[in-house]
C-alpha cells in the first residue's frame, strides 16, 4: 500500500477537538486523523497501519534533524522520541498489536528486546525516552540532544530491518 499526503481544512472547532482526543490517547494527531479515517473507511489491513507508522517514522525523524540544525533542541528531542515510537507502533502493528499508551510501548520493547535477544534496543530506547521527558522539562545540553538524536537513528534503523524483514 503506498501512502499519499493531503492538506485538509477542519472547522477550528473540529480541530481543537481533534487535538485534544489525540493528546488525551497520547498520539500525535496526524496519527489519530489517519486512525479515525481508516476506522471510518473500515480499513483493518494491518499492513495500512504498518504504513502509517513508518510513514511517520520517517517524517518525524527529518523534523528532528530540522530542529537540529535550527539548534532548537527541544523541538528536535520531541519529533526523534515521535519517531522512535513510531519505529515500534509499526512492529508492532505488524503483529496486529496496536500499542496505546507509554505503558504499553514500554512492555512491548522489552518483549521485542528479549524475542530479538539485542541488549542494546533497551538502551537505545530509553535514550529516546529521555528526549521524550527533554521535551517537557528542557534538561538536556544541546551536545546529549544531538548524541540522543543519533542514537535514535540507530535505533530506528535497527528496528526498520525487523519490519522490512518480516514484511
């Protein structure tokens, strides 16, 4: 399935609400229109999830490096913790999970970190973790936001083979 963009146009009102129901299920709200459109539409191939979340993976990754060379860290620290969570949402999905809450991304890395027998996805998860918590209270030294940043693609990538390989 190949995945299209368009600009839409909502009343402000629909938006706010949009904004407020995608943030109330922790998720960005391009991934929660693009949840309601295919719940809409009736859509449960997983391999259209699947799509949307590397998709986003993508996007949110190229906004860090964006933010990066904008030196504005914290910005760059929330679009590579998107993107780290997008990465696993996909996984995920292609196993028909779909992974809801921080709780659950959490318990399902350490099920893929132990199935994968790879320490080091642990660890590179909670370096994406900690750009997630940067984001909000702004602790980072821009030098650990970059380094962060790096690990994130190399985690990304990790996981990336594991869904082109089992696609």
């Amino acid at each position: 399935m190949k995945l299209s963009s368009i600009t839409i146009t909502l009343p402000s009102k629909a938006l706010e609400n949009a904004k407020k129901r995608a943030e109330s299920e922790g998720k960005p709200l391009e991934e929660f229109i693009a949840e309601v459109f295919l719940k809409q539409l009736d859509i449960k191939d997983p391999e259209a999830k699947v799509e949307l979340h590397l998709k986003l993976c993508e996007k949110y990754l190229k906004e860090a490096e964006d933010f990066l060379a904008k030196k504005d860290y914290v910005q760059a620290s929330e679009k590579a913790w998107g993107a780290a969570s997008q990465i696993v949402k996909a996984l995920a999905a292609k196993e028909g999970k779909e992974l809801v809450s921080h709780a659950s991304l959490w318990a399902y890395m350490d099920e893929l970190a132990e199935k994968l027998g790879d320490v080091e996805l642990r660890h590179l998860w909670g370096r994406a973790n900690n750009l997630h918590q940067n984001f909000y209270e702004d602790w980072m030294p821009p030098r650990e936001v970059e380094l962060s940043v790096r690990d994130v693609k190399a985690f990304v990538e990790k996981l990336r083979a594991n869904v082109v390989r089992s696609r």
